[in-house]
C-alpha cells in the first residue's frame, strides 16, 4: 500500500506510543502525575464523541508521511532552503523552555512550558495545513486549543488582538547569522481575539503521536488549519495580548504579498502565482498530486463567520 494511502486510524493507535514514549521519556517536561493521567483520557472521548466525518477537527484525507512533515520545511531561522530545518534545527535548545505572556492580560508572567502543559489535556487532531506556496499537507498534531491558554491567564477587555514570538537565537539559529537575510527578528505573527478563541485555533506539542520535531517547532507552536502556513508560528516563547493590530512579519516583508489575515482563498491570487490549485504532498514529477485549493481551507463552516462583514479581497 502506498504511504499516502495511510488512513488516520492507525495513528490515532500510535498516540498511545506517544503517550509511552514521548510524554514519560520526556519526565523533566512534564513533572505532574495529574497531567499524564488527564491527557491520556480526552483523546479517546474526544474521538468518541465526534467521529472524523462530522469533525472540523479531522479528515479522511490521505496523511502526508511522516518522513514528509519533518524533511519538507520551512522556518526561516534555519535557513531558506525546504531541507535547511530538518538539517540545521537540532541545533536548537528546546529544554528547559518557557513562554512569557504579557499586555493585556490578568496574568502576565514567564510560564514555565511544564506548567502550561498541566493545565490542558492533550489531544490528537488531523488537519490540512496549506502554505502560501501552494503546496499543502494533511498533518496529525497533538496539542491542545489555544482558547484554552487564553482563558487560564486572562486577557482583559482591552486585548482585542494578540501577537506571537518565536525563539531569536543566534547562536543556535543559523539562520539569524545569515548576512542575506532581510528577516526582522523575531519571526512574528497574530490573531484577532476571536480568531485566536475559535475552536480550531490549536497549539500543537507533537505530530503522528511523538514528540514535535524541531524542524516543525519543537516544543510548541501554532496551528492555523484555515489560514496560510506562515501564521502557524513555531517554537513560540512570547504571547503578547494587544489593543491594536499587531505587526508580523510577513507583513513586514511585503504587505501587497502577505496580508494580516492571510485566510486561504482561492478566488484572491498571489501577486505572482494563482491560490486556485494546491500540489498535496508528497508529490513528484509523474504524480503532482495536483488539488483545487478550498476556501478557508475547507473550514469555513468553523471560521466564514468570523470575517461575514469584511472584504476579503481587501482584507487578504
Ligand atoms: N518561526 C517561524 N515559524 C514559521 C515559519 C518560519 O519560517 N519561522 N514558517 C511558516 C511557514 S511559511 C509554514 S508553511 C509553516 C510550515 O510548517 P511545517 O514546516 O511544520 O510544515 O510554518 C510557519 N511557521
Ligand atoms: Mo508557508
């Protein structure tokens, strides 16, 4: 059977792997008992309760193999190049890890990564990821809802937006000493409050049941599934909650290009290439692979509320 013939059944079994493996191989990162023992129930219900057809949450798709999702990259810190992160990102100091969250929120403090871990359950969630290159994938992450983060430290009825930072290491990101980057580190991104609390909005700690790879932003980053690739921001070390629209870095880059929203949309191209189709990998030569690109992903049934007033021509 070809890999892309794979069905979400058996990595969903793998999550018990990574509940063996990952999770109490990784015993400094996570110091509670308690945590192990409510992240290892809420998949299984959650799976029971929604059954992959009726679920934003899953496909049935193909999944993109896992030698895929960690050889095929891009984070910029490492280098510009598909294969750079996967070659370069080991280099990366991932433990101990924390995130400072800041702004406008009741809580602000650096968060150790364990203890963040201890207050949400794990889960496993399949999703299309579609970059703004026009090549997709269908990922397994594990993680839990961003929400669920946002509610524990309590943003306060100024945070209208909130901004997102990831690691700026020199020393360990080659990509940083790169004399020909034009990159304003750190990489930045954002959300809008209610885009930020939709159900989908997920931060992912693992993918096909293991530990994330630090090629896909080990030890947790962003998962957008309906918007494009560049806001799911990696190896996050800063949470800001704002007032106004925050300044990201793709913006910052070329803002005719890449807009704040950057919802996938295939009736607004790219200035220089079509949205319309989309290559699902893996893909060659003689099997392109080559699929019509949805709107909002496919998820607009989850998020087309969030923008029913807005042009989306404009607002890109
Ligand atoms: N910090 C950081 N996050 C990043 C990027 C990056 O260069 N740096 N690249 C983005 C882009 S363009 C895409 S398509 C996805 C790719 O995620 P993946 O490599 O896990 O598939 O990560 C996004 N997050
Ligand atoms: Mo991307």
């Amino acid at each position: 059977m070809p890999s892309s013939e794979i069905t979400p059944e058996p990595v969903f079994l793998r999550r018990r792997d990574f509940m063996k493996g990952t999770l109490l191989s990784a015993a400094g990162l996570l110091s509670s008992s308690a945590v192990l023992a409510s992240s290892s129930q809420a998949p299984l219900q959650y799976r029971k309760s929604k059954p992959a057809a009726q679920s934003g949450f899953y496909t049935d798709e193909a999944l993109t193999p896992y030698e895929d999702v960690k050889r095929y990259n891009n984070f910029y810190e490492f280098g510009m190049d598909k294969t750079d992160p996967a070659r370069y990102a080991e280099a990366m100091t991932t433990d101990p890890w924390s995130i400072s969250i800041e702004g406008e929120v009741a809580k602000p403090a650096r968060y150790h990564l364990e203890d963040i871990l201890s207050w949400v359950d794990l889960e496993e969630r399949i999703y299309r990821l579609r970059c703004v290159e026009a090549w997709s994938m269908v990922i397994p992450w594990v993680g839990f809802p961003l929400a669920d983060l946002i509610k524990k430290v309590q943003p306060t009825a100024k945070a209208n937006y909130i901004q997102f930072e990831t690691l700026e290491r020199r020393s360990e990101m080659r990509g940083l000493r790169s004399v020909t980057s034009t990159i304003d580190w750190p990489y930045r991104e954002g959300l809008r409050m209610d885009e930020a609390m939709n159900p989908l909005a997920f931060l992912a700690t693992g993918l096909y049941g293991r530990e994330l790879p630090k090629q896909n932003g080990a030890p947790i980053r962003l998962v957008l599934p309906w918007k494009y690739g560049f806001k799911s921001i990696k190896s996050i070390v800063k949470i800001r909650f704002l007032e106004k629209q925050p300044y990201t870095t793709w913006q910052s880059l070329a803002s005719d290009e890449y807009g704040f929203y950057a919802n996938v949309n295939p009736e607004v191209d790219h200035p220089r290439w079509s949205q319309k189709f989309e290559r699902r990998l893996p893909s060659a030569f003689f099997t392109p692979n080559r699929i019509a690109t949805q709107k909002f992903n496919g998820y607009g049934e989850q998020v087309a509320h969030l923008y029913k007033d807005m042009n989306l021509k404009k607002f890109y």
